[in-house]
C-alpha cells in the first residue's frame, strides 16, 4: 500500500474559443450521417468503418466486488481567497490489470458532491465496483475545486495501491492519505501558505480519509470486465447561457405562488444505472467522412481542434455549479424510476430526449426535437464526451397510459390522447405503472445494431421498476417512429409551457453549403479564399448570438416589414427562422 502523486493533466476544461463552433459542428456530422443512410443492424454490406463492434470481453475467472468510502478531507488549501476556502470534490479512478476489447474503451470513474466553501469537507459516499481482479489494484483520486466560471483548480491527488484480494483480506478502515500537493495548484497552495504564517493552527498538509471493503466474490461467468453496481447517482445540471443560445425557457413560480416567471435554462441530465450493461451492447463510431475518425482519437492537428472544442462543448453542457441537483439511490427501485420520470417531466407537453448509454452504465440525456431551436444541442457526439465506444444511443420519449394494467397496445395514452387525470390539467399520477417508455436507435454518430433492441428493453426495465419499455428500429419501424414522434411534437406544441426563440431545420438532409463546409474540413474542394473562410465562421456564431440576443421581438419585426413590401424570407421558407410562442 503506497500513495503517489499524479502527473495528468487537470480534468476539467478551460474556456477555448473553439467552443462556439462544437454545436453547429455536431448538428451537421449527425446530418450528414443520416443523409449517409448507413442501414443500421447486422447486415453485412460495405459502408464505412464503426457501429456494432462484435469484439468479446476477454475471459477470465470472476474477481471481486470492493466497496470503497470516501469519507472527508482535511486541511484543503485556499482556492478562493476572497472566502479563505474552497468548493471540493474528488474524481475517482479505478485502474485494473484486465485486458480490454479496445485500448480506447473508458476507464471506471465516480465523482462525489462538492462541498461548498469548505476545507475540511465530509462526503461519507460510497462506490460500489464488480470484477475486481485477484492481482489487486491502483485507485487514483483527483482533488478539485469546483470553480465554473474559470476552470477548475487541482488540489491535489493521491494514490491508493492494493497488491492482492482474497477473501481473506482485510481491507482498508477509514485510513487517511496523504495529498500529494505537486500538481497541485500553486495560486491555492500559496494562499494557505500565507494564511499558516498569520493564524494558528493552519496546517500545510491535507489528508483524505478513505475505506474500502472487499464485499464478496462477484457472481458473474466471466469477470473480464469491470462495472458499477451502485450507488445509482443522478445529477441535473442547468444553463442559462445555453438556454438563451438554444432559445430554451423554464417557468419559476415565486415563493408565494402569485407569479411565475420564464427564464431561459437548458436541463441535462445523468443517471447511473445498476450495471452490468449487456456486453453485446458495444458500439464505435461511424466514419462516414474522412475527417472523422481525426476529430474523435484527436490525432491529427484539425483532429485535435474538434476533438478539444467538442470536450469543452460537453463540459459547458454537464457543468457542476451551484444550480446542479443532486441525488442517490441505492439500488434500482420505484423511487429511482419516478426520480427518471421527474426529470423527463413525466408526459408533460410531448417531449422527445437524446440519450447516449456509457458501458458503465451512465445515462446522458437532454431535450430534443426538431421543432425547437434546442436541437442544435442535442447530438450524441457531445453526449458521449466525443466517446470512441459506447453501448447505445438514440432518442426516447415517455407516454402516459389510461389503464395501466392493461397491455399498452390496448389502452389509450397521452400524448396524443387527452386524458383526464393528468397533464396538461392535472399533476402527472406518481405510479411508474401509468408510464411507457418507447427507446430507439436513431443515431447517425453510433448507429446501433438493431438486433440488440430486445437486451436495451431488457436493461432499461431491469433499470427502471414498474416502466413500461418497448423499443423501436429507426429503420425498420421508420414510419412508425416518424408518426409517434409527429404526435410528440403537436403535443409540444399545444401544451409546452416554452418560448421557442430560434428553430433548427425541419428536415433532416444536409444542405450543399453544410456539406461543402464538411468537405472542405476534410481538405476537399477548397472554393474559398482564407479571408473568405474566416469571415464564413466567424459570421455563423456570431450572428447567431446576435439573433438570440435580440430575441423574438427583433424577428417579428422583420417579417412584418417583408410582408409589407411583398417579400419573403428565405429562413422562414426553410424553417431556419420561425419564431413560435406557445
């Protein structure tokens, strides 16, 4: 047992300019997939490298389910020195000797809360892992603060080494370890240096305290491969500044109920979900364009830019500040399926959500829909934190049934039914049994295997107690799938309590200047000149925020005034612009 300091680059992003270009980058590679029209399923056919990947999990005896504690830390240093304090959490790694399919598939990692303007913070959260190797094995953890108005600041590292497990072992009982402070920040360090020479007591060197418990042999055939079993963490993450930019509204009621009050917001979410996900659940990405396999392993220097723009688009998307809500629950239950159907606002006003599934389970999901200007964020690239593997995307939405004890092809739900006892009326009932999720595979980034459907139904309902869950094939159920989502998006319509203040396209075909553009950041066709191309990119962004700092008023006004002198708006034939309150 041996503590070690870390050499890795800090975890979280700094702001880069390249961040205003990742969401309309994302919104085209998506399109151009889907216009690709790739099949998606086991066919065998020529098309471009990615999707289903039948690589096995290398086999091996089953090794052991640990559960590790993260209690407290102590004598953290200063990292704001207007509070003499700092806002603390841990990032965990869990490093084995097993083999993987893929040496790009992700590492095993957890984060605790952050602990607000403390330096001796107490988490007392727990991390449950299977498959544990016999060989032993390295937890990393990463100590920082949370600042997301700049980036967040090191405070350190330690490491905690185990050689070997057997059922013998005794396991570690909320011993402390030292923090390593040579990755550390400098800027932090010094504060509490100055402070230790001006107050008694104040010690330079911090410490946190962990346990970890072997718990039992892991029940598994094969212990090739590691997961999380729980706790099931959620967190909600809010953004105003991508809800001006994505034109996206919530409703706040005040305090005595009198007046409510819209102010932009972009909800996203993620839930941990009790693994083992489905090995055969295992999925790369589809290099339908040259430049993308660049823009996804970051290795070539146009590579290395949207790879970096993209992470940090993510970032600003899933970012921890003092708004992000936090939960747990222990295993999969009734309590978590309602805590799901509270974050996807229950049947409430016909939304439809992306989702991407990590191979350890981790559910990422925002809104979506083409008729609303959020779209523009809402593509599984950035979901995945530009992920080479991955075990399933797609979209979901959620319907509400009338009988729920009937099958769901027998009673009415709503949408597009309007139904008594619940929205847009009434509160949603709060009985998971009244739910039925419907998930697919409409992924142009991923594109998963369409056989693998039935085991998603089967994860999702073991996830999710009491759901109903029915799958569909973006392909083979097409039709079916466009109808249900048309009925989505009326309903979005009729009763969404959001302004809508910018609209993507309707349709979901690429435009030749989207796909020159693409072309031309894979080396081809070079038609315009670099002063040209500076003022293209610029401008894009650009008038982008312009449009949405304006707001809806400046976009009637200008209608007004075609429609005055007989002319119509080309933004408003294609759907580009069309101002919508509802």
């Amino acid at each position: 047992m041996e503590q070690d300091a870390d050499a890795a680059q800090s975890h979280a992003p700094k702001p880069h300019h390249t961040d205003a270009y990742a969401a309309k980058l994302v919104d085209k590679v998506d399109k151009v997939a889907e216009k690709k029209g790739q099949v998606t399923g086991s066919e065998e056919k020529k098309g471009p490298a990615g999707g289903f990947d039948s690589a096995k999990v290398p086999r091996t005896p089953p090794g052991y389910t640990i559960k590790i504690t993260f209690h407290k830390a102590t004598n953290l240093p200063f990292a704001d020195i207007n509070t003499l304090s700092s806002d603390p959490y841990i990032l965990a790694q869990l490093n084995t000797k097993l083999r993987t399919r893929h040496k790009q598939d992700p590492r095993l990692r957890f984060r605790t809360t952050t602990k607000r303007r403390n330096v001796d913070p107490e988490w007392n959260e727990e991390w449950i892992i299977a498959n544990v190797p016999a060989d032993g094995f390295e937890l990393k953890c990463r100590l920082y603060d949370e600042d997301p108005a700049d980036h967040d600041d090191r405070l350190g590292n330690i490491h905690v080494r185990v050689g070997a497990l057997d059922e013998k072992w005794p396991g570690i009982v909320e011993r402390s370890f030292k923090i390593k402070k040579r990755m550390g920040s400098k800027r932090a360090y010094f504060f509490r240096g100055a402070a230790a020479l001006f107050q008694k007591g104040v010690h330079m060197s911090g410490e946190v305290f962990i346990s970890i418990a072997l718990l039992e042999r892991t029940q598994d055939e094969n212990g090739g491969r590691l997961y999380t079993i729980g706790p099931c963490n959620w967190t909600q993450h809010f953004s105003p500044l991508m809800g001006r930019v994505a034109g996206t509204t919530s409703s706040e009621k005040s305090e005595d109920g009198s007046k409510t009050t819209a102010r932009y917001n972009f909800q996203a979410n993620q839930m941990q979900l009790q693994g083992p996900v489905p090995e055969e659940m295992y999925h790369r990405y589809v290099e339908f364009k040259p430049f993308v396999a660049g823009m996804f392993t970051g290795k070539s220097l146009r590579g290395w830019l949207l790879n970096r723009a993209l992470h940090h688009q993510h970032a600003r998307i899933y970012q921890f500040d003092r708004s992000t809500v936090y939960g747990s629950f222990p295993t999969p239950s009734k309590d978590l399926s309602l805590q799901f159907l509270d974050l996807v606002h229950y049947d409430q006003g016909g939304r439809i959500f992306t989702y991407v599934l990590t191979l350890d389970g981790q559910l990422r999901f925002t809104e979506t829909g083409k008729q609303f200007g959020i779209d523009l964020l809402s593509k599984h690239t950035m979901h995945s934190d530009v992920s080479i593997y991955i075990a399933f995307s797609g979209e979901f939405f959620v319907r509400r049934l009338k009988t729920p004890w009937k099958d769901p092809a027998d009673t009415e739900t709503h949408p597009p039914v309007e139904l008594s006892g619940g929205p847009p009326d009434g509160e949603p009932p709060k009985d998971p049994r009244y739910y039925h999720l419907w998930i697919d595979n409409d992924s142009g980034t991923y594109r998963p295997n369409k056989d693998l459907l039935p085991l998603l139904k089967q994860f999702m309902q073991r996830s999710l107690p009491g759901i109903k869950v029915s799958t569909l094939d973006c392909q083979g159920d097409e039709e079916k799938m466009g109808k249900m989502k048309n009925e989505q998006r009326e309903r979005r319509q009729a009763e969404g309590n959001d302004q809508v203040y910018a609209q993507m396209d309707d349709s979901s075909s690429v435009s030749s200047s989207d796909e020159e553009e693409l072309d031309e950041r894979a080396g081809k066709r070079p038609h315009k000149s670099k002063l040209e191309h500076t003022a293209h990119k610029v401008s894009g962004p650009m008038n982008q925020l312009r449009q949405a700092k304006k707001g809806d008023k400046v976009k009637r006004t200008k209608e007004e005034a075609n429609e005055t002198h007989g002319v119509v708006s080309s933004s408003n034939v294609n759907g580009q612009v069309k101002p919508t309150e509802t």
